[in-house]
C-alpha cells in the first residue's frame, strides 16, 4: 500500500509540474532578450466573454487513468481483479477529463484602446482587472503581444 501511495503522489507532482514563462526566449543555451514597449491610453470599449481554453488534457487523462488503474488494483483477486483495474483506469482518465474541461473556462476581454499618441488598437487578453470605458491603463508589448493593465 506504501509503494501504491508514493506513486501517486509521485504521480501528482509529475502532473502539476508543467509552468510557462514569459519574456525571454530561450534557444539553446544562450537567451535572447524580447523586445518590450511600455505605453498608456484610454480604454474605447470592453467587450468581455467566456470561452473554453484550447489546451490539450491527454497528460491528465492518461494521470488519470494510471492513479486509477492503481486503485483498482487494490480491488478482489483473480480476474475480478484486472476488471476492477481496467474499471478504475477508465474510471480516473474519465474524470480527468471532465475536472480538466471545468478547470479551462476562463472570462476573456477585447479592449480597445487608443495610446497617448492616438494610436487605436484592440487587445485580447484573460481578464485580470474590472475595465471599463474611459479607464486609464498601460500597455506593455512584447513582440507582438500586449498586455494591458490599470494604471
């Protein structure tokens, strides 16, 4: 039962262990620094709205499906056995799957802005703040991407 546990948890780690930057681009061993832009304006119009992220869950379902096939194992003996793991495999990739499909709404915005200098654009971007019409904010641009925050 020890071996099953540090699995698990072994298993747990492994699958929340996955973490995105952003910044830096890194190409082997050296790093190039992206260009960055700091401008301020006035957001024109909010558009906000829910949608589902497009992220790929087949590394939680397949957590899922071992922790639950471990499980089951656990069950009976015999043939009753290798049912019962094959029953908690399908079982836990199931349920990681839904858990993960809730876990991926998320409110996004389409803010209009115009910069200091009259430059109108629109940004998309998760909501991080209560924007509304008139409000002051600085956009920071990366590349080609920009986040806008309250100033």
């Amino acid at each position: 039962m020890k071996k099953i546990s540090t699995i698990m948890i072994a298993s747990l780690f492994f699958l929340t262990g996955c973490v995105t930057t952003q910044g830096n681009i890194v190409q082997g061993n050296s790093q190039q620094q992206v260009s960055q832009t700091t401008k301020y304006g006035k957001i024109l119009s909010v558009k906000e709205y829910t949608t589902q992220k497009s992220d790929n869950n087949y590394l939680a379902i397949a957590g899922g499906a071992v922790v639950g096939g471990l499980l089951g194992n656990q069950v009976g003996g015999g043939t009753g056995k290798k049912l019962a793991t094959v029953a908690g495999a399908g079982a836990g990739a199931y349920a990681a799957n839904e858990y993960t499909k809730k876990s991926q709404n998320v409110t996004m915005v389409d803010l209009q802005i115009r910069d200091d200098n009259g430059q109108t654009y629109t940004i998309t971007q998760e909501k991080n703040a209560n924007y509304f019409n008139g409000m002051r904010v600085r956009v920071n641009i990366n590349g080609n991407v920009g986040t806008v925050t309250p100033q």
